[in-house]
C-alpha cells in the first residue's frame, strides 16, 4: 500500500497529558459522520508534545524538515464504517515551529496548524528515554514561553487492555472538518507503543491565548492522567472525503 503513503516519519519520546472534558464544549469540532468518543463513560482532551523525526512527505525528505516538535491539543472520536467502528482523534490546534509543515498541513487536511517557535529538552540513555528522566517542550506565543514537561516513574511497561492510555494511544484513524462542512478521514499506522507512568507533569500555558476560553476550565485543573510514551515508527495515510 506504499501508492497510497502520505506521510512516513518517526513521533518519539511523547509527552501525553489527558483531561476530562464537557461533551457539550467538543460538539461544534466533531467532523460530520464522526461521533464523540468515550472511556468508561467520560470524555477526554490530551495535550500531546513529541518529536517528528526522519520525517518524508510522499516519499521524499523535505530540506530542513525532517526533524521538528509538534504540539497538539486533540479529543477522540470514532465512526462506523462498513468494516466496524474506527477509532479516530480530531485536532483543536497543532503547533509546528516550521510555516511550511503548517501550511502543507492547512491545505491537504484544513487541520488547524500554526507555526511558533519551538524547543525541547529530553533526558536520554541512549535512544531511549532516561530511568526517571524528563522530557520537555515549549513553544514561543505572545510574548510568552508555554510548556508541557513530564518526569517518568520506574520503567516503561506495555499497556494494559481497557486503560485509560489503551483509550488515549490506540486511535488509528484522523478526522477533519472541511471548509465545505464535508470531513476527510485518513488512516495512521503504527505499533502499540510502551509506556511510562509519571511522577510528575505539568502544563505551563496562557489557555485562552492559545486554545480560547472554552478549553481554560479543562486544562487548567488537574490532569485525569500523564504518561509518556516511547513512540515508533508512523505512516499516515491519504485522506479520503466521507
């Protein structure tokens, strides 16, 4: 299925804080024919904060930008197509610090990218994170630093089917709202990936400045859970108009 590859990279060393949330604050995002996803009942917005790296579009490494941060606030959905539900996430607002990734981004999926200044600090034994090591990233909006760090607990461990980083990790597919009102749905691959438990987390951020007033309540109080995740090997699919 290489003909229909978008996008191949690698999204490494994640940083996921996750946060109960309203339903009624995520309707006007859900795409048309997705649905809001739940976890025993509850629904949930993550604030996730990677590296994408060895990063090729169509094929071919683009000069400069192959290796970047993202950081991204999403929720989950699912839909039910003819082979059963697909489990999918939607993105409130993606941060990149390269205007050419958000703007790729803006025109083929009209997912909502913008380009800040970024960095990252990720304390690493070798390829892997450090026993008790932090990971870090901050982007530049307004005058101001924002950031999403987390400090892992023990050793990484597989997850565990039914948990609340199962629900979070496990969404293959992506949804967009198009500017029509229509959607566009797209498959991402990639492994189930090891995770770290946390003793510390934190999320540094002017909310309304950055997200709008709606999200202040959520992302201001404590998070439902944080873990950090190992990452893999990702392909994205061609999006396909539902």
């Amino acid at each position: 299925m290489t003909q229909n590859r978008f996008l191949t990279a690698e999204w490494r060393y994640l940083a996921m804080l996750n946060y109960e949330i309203d339903p009624a604050i995520l309707l006007p995002y859900v795409p048309r024919g997705a649905e809001l996803d739940t976890w025993n009942g509850r629904n949930f917005v993550s604030v996730v904060a990677f590296l994408f790296l060895k990063t090729r579009v169509l094929g071919a490494p683009i000069p400069f930008h192959q290796n970047f941060e993202e950081i991204n606030l999403r929720f989950y959905v699912r839909r039910k197509s003819d082979d059963g539900w697909r489990r999918g996430v939607v993105f409130v607002k993606e941060i990149v610090p390269r205007w050419a990734i958000a703007t790729v981004a803006r025109v083929v999926y009209n997912e909502n990218y913008v380009a800040r200044r970024m960095r990252h600090q990720i304390d690493l034994d070798g390829e892997t994170i450090a026993p008790n090591g932090s990971v870090g990233y901050s982007w530049r909006d307004g005058g101001s630093w924002h950031r999403v760090s987390a400090k892992t607990d023990g050793e990484s461990q597989p997850l565990i089917a039914g948990s609340e980083e199962e629900f979070i990790t496990e969404h293959y597919w992506g949804y967009a709202a198009q500017r029509d009102g229509g959607s566009v749905e797209y498959q991402v691959e990639h492994p189930r990936w090891r995770v770290w438990q946390t003793s510390e987390a934190a999320f540094d951020c002017d909310v309304k400045r950055v997200y709008g007033h709606q999200f202040v309540e959520c992302l201001s109080a404590k998070p439902s859970s944080a873990f950090v995740a190992d990452g893999s090997a990702i392909v994205v699919r061609k999006g396909v108009r539902l």
